[in-house]
C-alpha cells in the first residue's frame, strides 16, 4: 500500500511544491472510494483517483494551484456530463498545496502508515488556509468508518465546509496479517500478488535455499508451527509448502491455536478428504475441520499455473475482508443507534 505521506515529504524534501488530491465523498458509479489520496507534483504524480478523463483534469488542476497563492480548492467532479466518463457519479474532491510548514504532520501521519497506526487526519478551515493535525482512531471505529464534515457524513453534493468546520478522515486502519507458509513457485507468486494489497504479509519456508528470498524467513517446522499456532483472530492462514506432512503439522498447529480468520490450504479435494480425516482421527472436530478451506482460492478458477492461483487466492482473501469489514460497520452503525 502506497504511503502518500512519505511520498510528499519526499518531494518536500527535494524542494519540489507539490498538491494533496483526496476523494472526499463520492455519489454512484466512481472510479476510486472516499479517502483515496494522490499526490501531485509538476513532473510526476504518485498513487490514483481512477485514471482516465478525472485523473488527467484533477493532475492538471492542481499542477496550476502551485503556480498560486490559493492553498486549496474543493471541486465537484460529475463524471458523466462534465468528464465523458460512462462512471455516470459524483465526486467530491479537496485539493491542497503542501509546503514546508507540513512536515510536522506528514512526519507523524508516515511514521503511522509505515507501523499500521490507525489515525485521524483531521482539517480545520480556517480563512484562506487549512490547519491540520493528526491524533489517534478511538478503539470502537470500525474498518472503512467514513469521512466527516462538521461530525456529519461528508457527501459529494452536500453542504460545504464553512469556517471552523472540521473534517475528519480515518487513515489507513491496521492492515490484517497474511501468513504465508511456503515459498515455491506457487508461493512466490501469491507473495508477489499480495505485494499492493491492504495485508500485512509474513511468508515462511523451512529450506534454507529460501533465505535468498527477499521476504522469507528461514525457520525449523517447530518455529513455523508455533508461528501458525500463535496467529491473531484477524490472521489469513495459506499452508502452500513442498511436504505435505509439514502442510498437516501446519494445519493441525492453526486450528489448535483457533484464533484466526481464514486457513486456506493448497491441494486437491483428495488431499483435502485425506486431511480431513486425518484431523478427526487427531481428535478435531467437525467444527474445527469445517474451518479449513481446500482447494483454495476462487472456485470457478480452475487453471492451475502459479500466477492465475495467486490471483484467485489473492482476489477470495480481498472479498473476505470486504465482507468481514461491512460487517463490522454495520454492528458499528448499530452500536450507535
């Protein structure tokens, strides 16, 4: 995951003027979500609002805001009527110009994204500038909790921010761990897939020729083992190694620590039926073994190359984590009825 942070202090760095584009609220069809950031310099751009007819108008725009003394600008963009893009929505976008005064909380809000700190990026509109500041998410927001404006839900047609509002963006919330057992070509693969996405991958192998793997740790079945028994309730679990004995100690070592939230293993249904069985004749039950989840990835998908595996595992573990995450705001939502 890009950290727009450390991208503008870069820039800053280089003495290079640069501009915070971010999404602010959106309405139907849009290319990119509330909250997506890019940063904008006059050579160069960094992360995307969608691409196509949008993107090119905005990086255009806020190339022309360096050249001024305006600090920001709040723009309504209807994508269908105005950019010719067939999205047909709305979007509401904030651009700022950064300088040297941001350093301070750009400093904090990278050194947040790079340990997976959630945190608020909050704007107050002052006459003719922003002040921002950074302060922490309070342990009840939920994943995906939504832009504000003056405590209200920010929209993309709504009411705009009058002086002394505040707006109040949640940032990029812990990302959930992936543990990767098994570095072959398969692994490899998955681990290269997963590279951009929102999870925190921790990749393992018992070979010592994997060290040279950037990425892999080295670690006897017992470490690898402990390491699996040990994963957290938001854990994705993917046993993919070259000894199916090591991928059952594996097994068996996940649902015995039983906090996770998905355990994928590579196989066949044969291995699958053949592991099953195993697992119950190891004394667990069939709410343990109705946790394991073989073969792995989408299930439509049946071409077994490496790469096509990984987009299949990687695109099922974004849609577990999407449903899990509306899951939690709706009981948040509920919550605070």
């Amino acid at each position: 995951m890009s950290n727009w942070a450390r991208q503008s202090l870069a820039r800053l760095a280089e003495n290079q003027p640069l501009a915070l584009v971010t999404i602010l609220a959106t309405e139907g069809s849009a290319p990119r979500d509330a909250g997506t950031k890019m940063v904008v310099w006059a050579e160069g751009q960094a992360g995307t609002i969608g691409g196509g007819n949008l993107e090119h108008q905005v990086a255009e725009q806020a190339r022309k805001m360096l050249l001024t003394p305006v600090h920001f600008a709040l723009q309504d963009y209807p994508l269908g009527p105005l950019l010719a893009q067939c999205c047909g929505g709305r979007v509401r976008l904030l651009i700022e110009r950064l300088d040297k005064t941001a350093i301070d909380w750009l400093t904090d809000a990278a050194r947040r994204l790079d340990a997976d700190q959630p945190f608020e990026v909050r704007t107050r509109f002052n006459p003719g500038a922003l002040t921002k500041t950074i302060a922490p998410v309070a342990a009840s927001t939920p994943d995906g909790a939504m832009i504000t404006l003056a405590g209200e839900p920010a929209t993309a047609r709504g009411a705009r921010p009058t002086l002394g509002d505040v707006l109040v963006e949640p940032q990029d919330l812990p990302r959930p761990p992936v543990l990767l057992f098994g570095a072959g070509h398969v692994g490899q693969a998955v681990a290269r897939a997963l590279e951009p996405l929102p999870f925190r991958l921790a990749w393992y192998d018992t070979r010592p020729e994997t060290a040279e793997i950037p990425g892999v740790t080295v670690g006897a079945p017992a470490e690898l083992a402990a390491a699996a028994m040990g994963a957290g309730p938001d854990a994705y679990i993917l046993v993919m190694t070259h000894d199916h004995n090591l991928d059952y100690a594996l097994t068996s070592a996940t649902l015995a620590g039983g906090a996770f939230s998905y355990l994928g293993l590579i196989g066949s249904d044969t291995k699958k039926a053949r592991f099953l069985s195993r697992l119950r004749k190891d004394g667990f039950g069939d709410g343990s073994t109705a946790r394991v989840t073989c073969p792995i990835g989408l299930p439509h998908l049946k071409n077994k190359a490496p790469e096509v595996i990984a987009v299949s595992v990687a695109a099922d573990l974004l849609m577990r984590l999407e449903a899990a995450r509306r899951e939690r705001l709706k009981d948040f939502q509920l919550a605070s009825l």
